[in-house]
C-alpha cells in the first residue's frame, strides 16, 4: 500500500517535546517558539515573523491587520483552499476570483487589472504546489492601486521568487505547518510581517487584544484589554515538534526535490506523447517539491486513473473543487471574467503520492501503474 501522505519523523521531536513538556513551558511563545520564530526570520529575511495555529488563523490576522470591513473586496484566485477565502469573508469581504494560468495553475497576473474596483482593498496571490506567482507584476498592480497583497504562502514554506522567500514579498505572507505541509507541528503557521505599520497590532491580536507583550517587555505598566483579537499562539510542545522539522530543512527540501524531479523524468515520455501534461517551474521560481500533480485529458480520464490507482493500492488526490462554483463561493463570492481554465484545468489535474519516506521503490511503482493504465486507455 503506498499511501498519498505521510508525515515524517525526522529524529529529534520526541526529545525536543520532552524538553518542553519538563522546562515546564507548555503554553505559548516559550523557548521552543522563540527557536522556530528566529529560524524562520533569518530563512525569510522578514521583518517580523509570529508563529500562529494554522495558516487559516495567519490569514484571518492578515484581514484583521488589512482592516478589512463589510463591501470591502478581496481578489484571488478561485483554485485554492476555503481559508484563502473565509478569512476575510468572516469580516464581510466580498471575494472577486479570477481566472488562473493553465502552466503554473496560479492566478494569471494579466487578469487582476480588470478585477479591481473602488472597494478592492487586498490582492492574495496564492502560490500553488511552492511555485510563486508573477510577484513583480501583482507588487507593481498592487502599488499602483494602493491595495495591500497578503501571499498565501501556505505551500511555499523554503521557495523563492527571484532569490526572495515566499511570503517575504507582500505586505504579509501566511505559512501552513499543517500534517500535510513539508514542515510540520501537527496544526499550526505563521504570519510574516513585511509592512513596517503591522507589527505591534499583529502582536495585540494573536495576544487576545491585549498588550501582553509590551507588558512582558516592561514596555507597558498595566497589562490590559486594547484591541480586538484572539488565541493565535500555538503551544510550546507543538513549536518543539515543528523545531525538530525546521532543523532538518534542507534535507527534507532536497528529498522532496529530488522525488519531484524523479517523477518528472521517469514520466516525461509520457508528455512528450501528450497523454499527460507536466507542471512547469518558470525561471525565476525555485519551488520546494511541495507536490507533484499531472493533468489527464479530462475529469473522466482522471477519475479513471485515480481508480485505478487505488485499486493497485496507491493512493492519489484530485485539487480543489473551484471556490466559485461551492455553495459558499457562490453566496460570497464572484468570478471576474470568463473561467476558461480554472474549471477545466482543476477537472484534469493529479496529485501523485510525495512524501520525505517515500521510497524509490514505491515511486517506480506509482509511475508503472501510470504507464499500464496508458497503455489501457491510449494503446501506447
Ligand atoms: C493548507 C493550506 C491552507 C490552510 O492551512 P492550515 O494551516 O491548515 O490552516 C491555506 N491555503 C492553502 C493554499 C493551503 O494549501
């Protein structure tokens, strides 16, 4: 059985939680916190960086820092996931999806222009599968119209865009350490703070709205109640968890990589037949194998080869119903332009089992089973 996930041990968890758990620091921003917090400043070069509960909580603070209010409007893409979006439909925003780019399955840069309006506030740019949106082109959108742009980034943890970290580039990036991200505390993020304005107010609100930091920097006297907020601060035991990963980073990255690559060449006479189609990594993207998807003829061709893949005991994952066609896409959201690839290119897309335990074994056999269910459907 090849599973289509599996999140890795990398040796040292179990000793780090240990620690945590008999320093007797187990709520939030402890040492281990600290550790992850100054790994990922000094990996991102950010201005500030606050380790949250999930990358759903990084972007609901991203839309409380934006002060985002009822009729203010929201631009992204619609092949994403639901938190992209709910984080800034709970403070009343309306989502304005456009249309992504066939090769890279992100937001087509050429479309937001025509999206915009007297309410848009925020572009978020969504980097799928670590593989960065056009940054230079959104920034320059973005100064032009004064809108803030908050990079969903959950993908992108140790990607870059022309030598920069994902997340480092907009006012604010959102990081996933979610189970099923390269790195991982189980459930947890992280918020990057890149506008000089946002980094107090980002403290007071994943602090409960209160000056707790100050308080404890002997910058305030009285610790008390002075902005909205809530409990964004993940526990120390599950920032020693995420410690444990960090520490390994490159290997992990390299391994992801390399499986990344591996897929890619043992399948490309696959493309070059056109019967499937391979992601494309631009030039100046530098993605972090955060996972490897083909695209069939269509949905048909898809669902028949995800069957036949389980029935082969191999596990394999279809993308993103488009948020614009969900029940609550449609209530809160609408889609800007023609959909001539979101729809379609999410039908047809694959994502093939990577993990960093992923044996090489169990890669040729992922990519035999590809072949003979070819070989079935094309006669190749
Ligand atoms: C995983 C993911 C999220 C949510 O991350 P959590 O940490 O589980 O909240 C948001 N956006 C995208 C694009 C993701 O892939």
């Amino acid at each position: 059985m090849i599973p289509f996930n599996k999140s890795p041990l990398l040796g040292k968890e179990l000793d780090y939680m240990h620690e945590a758990i008999t320093a007797n620091h187990i709520s939030g921003d402890g040492p281990f916190t600290k550790a992850c917090t100054d790994w990922l400043i000094d990996q991102t070069k950010a201005t500030k960086v606050l380790l949250t509960t999930s990358c759903t909580h990084a972007l609901e603070m991203a839309a409380n820092l934006c002060k985002i209010k009822p009729g203010d409007e929201v631009i992204m893409p619609s092949f994403t996931y639901v938190s992209t979006a709910n984080a800034f439909v709970l403070r009343g925003a309306k989502i304005v999806f456009v249309d992504i780019r066939p090769d890279t399955m992100n937001m087509d840069e050429n479309l937001i222009e025509a999206a915009i309006t007297e309410k848009t506030k925020i572009i978020v740019p969504v980097h799928y599968a670590g593989v960065s949106c056009d940054m230079d082109k959104i920034m320059a959108i973005a100064r032009q119209y004064n809108l803030f742009v908050v990079e969903d980034s959950a993908q992108g943890v140790m990607a870059k865009y022309k030598g920069k970290a994902l997340g480092s580039i907009g006012d604010l990036g959102c990081y996933s350490f979610h189970e099923s991200k390269n790195y991982s505390m189980g459930e947890g993020g992280a918020i990057l703070i890149n506008h000089k304005n946002f980094g107090e107010r980002a403290e007071i609100i994943r602090n409960n709205g209160t000056n707790r930091n100050d308080f404890l920097r002997g910058k305030a006297d009285k610790y008390t109640w002075v902005d909205e907020g809530s409990s964004y601060l993940p526990s120390d035991i599950n920032a020693a968890y995420l410690l444990a990963q960090l520490d390994e980073a490159q290997k992990i990255n390299q391994r992801r990589r390399n499986l990344w690559c591996q897929y890619g060449e043992l399948l490309k006479p696959l493309a070059d037949e056109k019967i499937i189609e391979l992601p494309y990594v631009p030039d100046e993207c530098e993605h972090n194998g955060h996972l490897f998807y083909i695209k069939l003829k269509d949905m048909i061709e898809r669902d028949q080869l995800i069957h036949y893949l389980k029935e082969n005991e191999i596990f394999s994952v279809f993308h993103y119903i488009p948020l614009h066609s969900s029940p609550a896409g449609l209530r809160f959201g609408r889609f800007n332009g023609k959909d001539r690839y979101t729809t379609r290119e999410s039908e047809r897309l694959l994502r093939l089992p990577l993990f960093y335990d992923l044996s090489e074994d169990e890669l040729m056999a992922v990519v035999e089973k590809i072949y003979e269910f070819s070989v079935k459907s094309h006669g190749i």
